[in-house]
C-alpha cells in the first residue's frame, strides 16, 4: 500500500512480509512484528482514530486474525491491536468503509477458508468487534473484496470475488450495519476471479467492476445498471498462461479515462490496457517483472512527483517492490526495485500519506515473516529501505487496508492476520511510526 506515513508531502510503500512475519515501511529501518508465523497476507491504510495520521491493517493469513497498526507523526507505527475472524484458516482480503453512516471507519475482511466476510464495527477511538457475517455461500472461497456504493444510494456496499464460485457477489448495504443477502453474476466456467476493483468505465457516474480471472486469463468489465443490476460482462484477453493475479486503475494518457493496470502472475508480466471511455479497452501491452518474480499485488500513483501515473508491484518470490515511471502517454519504463525482508514473501500493497509529507507512501502485507512494511516516499528517488512492523506471531497478515480509526486526523494500518484468524490494527503518529499491534 502507499501513502505519506510521516507528513513530509512525500509518497512512502508499506509492505506485508509473509514469511519473516514483519510489516515493513521504506523510508526507516524499524521493523514492526505481525507476530510468529502471522503470514499477512493483505494489506491496506487509512485514519481509523480520526487523529489526521495514516494508519494501517494488515489480514494475517497465519494468524487468523486482523492486526491494526496506528500511526503518530513522523510515520511511525503504535503496537499493533489484532482482532479475531472466523476460525479456520481464512483472512485474505481487507477494506474499510463507514457503513451506518455515523462518521466512524469499520473494517470488512473477506474470508477464503470459512466462505464469508466479516465485518467489524467501531466502538469508542480505534476500538473494534467483529460482529457482522454475510455467507459468500458454500465453498465461495471469496478471495478480493472492494466497498463502494454500487445502487447510488448514499450507503457503502460490498463486492466479493468468489474464487472457487466462478462468480461476483454484491452485499448492498442499508446503512445500519445490515445487508442484503449476496446477488451473484458469473464471471465464466473454471474462471477463478482473484482480484476486483471499482471505477467508471463508461462515463455514467455510476460505479463499475472490474475483476482478474486467474485461470481463464482473461480481464471481465461488469457495467452497472440502476438499482446495482450488472448489465453482461465484457472480457479481455490477458494472453495465454498469463494468470492475472491483481487489478488496479488509473488514467495512464491523461485522457480523463480510466485505464486497467493488471498483475499478471504466471507470465510475470504487468499488463496495460487503455480505455476509451465507452466501456471498451484497446488489447494488453505488457512489461516485465522479471522471470520467477510472479507480481501478485499492483498500486497505481504518481510516485516520482511528476505528475504521471507510475506503477508499483509486489513481487511474491522476489522478495522485492518494484516500479515502473509513467511517461504520461499509456507507456512506462525506467524499472527500479526496492527490496522488502529475506523469505517475506510479500502479496498487498496500498498507498497513502503516512507522515504528511504530501508524499505517498506504501505498506506492504509481508505474509512469511508475519509483518507489515512501510515504504516512505522521496519524489525523486521515490523510496527507502522499509521499516517493518511485527504482526504476531505465526500472523501470516494476508491483506492490509488504511484509514482513520480513531478519529485523530491520521492514517492508521489494518491486517487480515491469515495464521492468527483476526484483525490487527497499527494506530498512526504524524512522524510516521505505529503503535504495536494491538488486539
């Protein structure tokens, strides 16, 4: 993930670190523990306490947990505070939303192994239970989730890629902290949806799905209608055995139209396709990742202070973060890499502003070594060595989310804690460290 961790107005990364259980934060040298064999497998930011400092969360594969790293000034993180999900081993993804409309962040997680997604509420600064499941139904395995209000109705819904299913599900919300049961769409036969994000990509005002179909290697655009309905889907080839892993958007051009930026697993490649604002995309161009990288998590910003759309990825087996600069026209190059910790085995990535620089940074779910990183950004060396923050031990943090907890203005850290079965949370300092993970 990226953001300004320590409020220099400069862009930082933040990475989850699978197998050293760590998260990691480039910029500084301090590791945060996700705690022994956490595994984070996910990873995202945000002002959960409301102090005007990015915070952060992290999904803790190993854990079976969320852990929540809080951040005070200067980008670094509080001891984190884990809260527990299902009970199998489960937590793959993280988002937050305000979901009864009362001005406080709630975290949603969606669980692989238990086929449903949690929801915690917000009680008193930065304090959470999980105490909402919708059923994604029997062996779903949803994989990705994103929130966004899909039916235009003022109130934050859910949308779950349903790896195992073959299918989209929708939870609309009602804005009390309740939803409708899950309405499906097919994403193909065999088609293994992993990842989703939302967007318009027809100029509609409404809001748009797109979803990466890892083994039917092909990107599907689900198209809104009034009410949420998705009118048919439209697919576009990522190339044979590519297995697209990860989506994320952006305007690549600078023509005010979204374009697709896909991971793509199996031929470690990152895929591009430009839009052209009527719901269709010109075919994929690719850039390499290197061979055996296998690029699992992708962020779209503008890293190098530019003012054109970069590229940052996690690289799974490379152990390693890399970017490719935009050059403004829909084509990138200039390929840099920053490494994350020995054996991490990293998988998500969000951006934000952890330290007020007006910079962006990233945090990173390093799911093997049971820890979160955080990447501070520089404009023109875009980032530093990561400091890392532990989740737990055997965490394993699968997913990491960002936003405002506990109502203090600041970005602080959510995790999915995969080996623990909950939810840690790393409260941010405006200098850009966290608290230790609390539960």
């Amino acid at each position: 993930t990226v953001g300004d961790l320590n409020n220099d107005h400069r862009l930082d990364i933040a990475v989850a670190n699978r197998d050293v259980r760590t998260l990691g934060i480039f910029g500084g040298e301090t590791t945060y523990s996700t705690g022994i064999n956490a595994r984070p497998y996910c990873i995202a930011t945000g002002d959960f306490n409301r102090d005007g400092r990015l915070d952060v969360v992290t999904g803790n594969r190993g854990g079976l947990n969320l852990g929540v790293f809080l951040g005070f000034d200067g980008g670094a993180l509080e001891n984190h505070m884990t809260y527990s999900t299902s009970s199998a081993d489960a937590s793959v993804s993280v988002a937050f939303a305000d979901f009864d409309r009362n001005n406080k962040t709630g975290i949603v997680v969606a669980n692989f192994g238990t086929n449903n997604v949690d929801i915690a509420i917000q009680y008193g600064v930065g304090i959470f239970r999980v105490e909402i499941s919708c059923s994604s139904s029997s062996n779903s395995n949803p994989n990705a989730l994103a929130v966004d209000d899909l039916d235009n109705d003022s109130r934050q819904d859910i949308v779950v890629a349903n790896y195992a299913a073959d299918n989209i599900g929708a939870f609309l919300g009602f804005g009390n902290e309740t939803f409708t049961d899950q309405v499906t769409n097919s994403t193909g036969i065999f088609s293994f949806p992993s990842s989703v994000v939302i967007g318009d990509f027809n100029n509609d005002n409404r809001s748009d799905i797109v979803i990466t179909n890892y083994n039917a290697h092909y990107v599907s655009v689900f198209l809104t209608a009034p009410y949420s309905s998705f009118r048919r889907h439209i697919t576009y080839s990522t190339c044979t055995d590519s297995g697209p892993y990860c989506v994320a958007v952006g305007d690549f051009n600078n023509d005010r139209l979204l374009d697709i930026g896909v991971a793509n697993f199996q031929d470690n490649s990152i895929g591009i396709f430009l839009g052209f604002g009527d719901e269709t995309f010109n075919c994929i161009t690719k850039y390499s990742t290197d061979p055996y990288s296998y690029p699992m998590s992708v962020a779209i910003e503008d890293f190098n202070c530019d003012s054109r759309l970069d590229i940052a990825v996690v690289n799974y087996h490379d152990n390693f973060i890399g970017m490719l600069e935009g050059f403004g026209d829909g084509t990138f190059g200039n390929k840099m890499i920053y490494p994350t910790e020995t054996g991490s085995l990293s998988r998500s990535l969000v951006v934000a502003d952890f330290n007020d620089d007006k910079l962006l940074d990233l945090v990173v779910a390093n799911s093997d070594t049971s820890s979160v990183g955080v990447f501070f950004g520089y404009c023109c060396d875009p980032f530093r060595n990561q400091s890392t923050y532990d989740t737990g031990n055997n965490s394993h943090p699968s997913s990491v989310a960002v936003g405002n907890l506990n109502n203090d203005n600041q970005s602080d850290i959510g995790v999915a804690n995969y080996g623990t079965n909950n939810i840690g949370i790393l409260l941010g300092y405006r200098n850009g460290t966290f608290t230790k993970q609390t539960i």
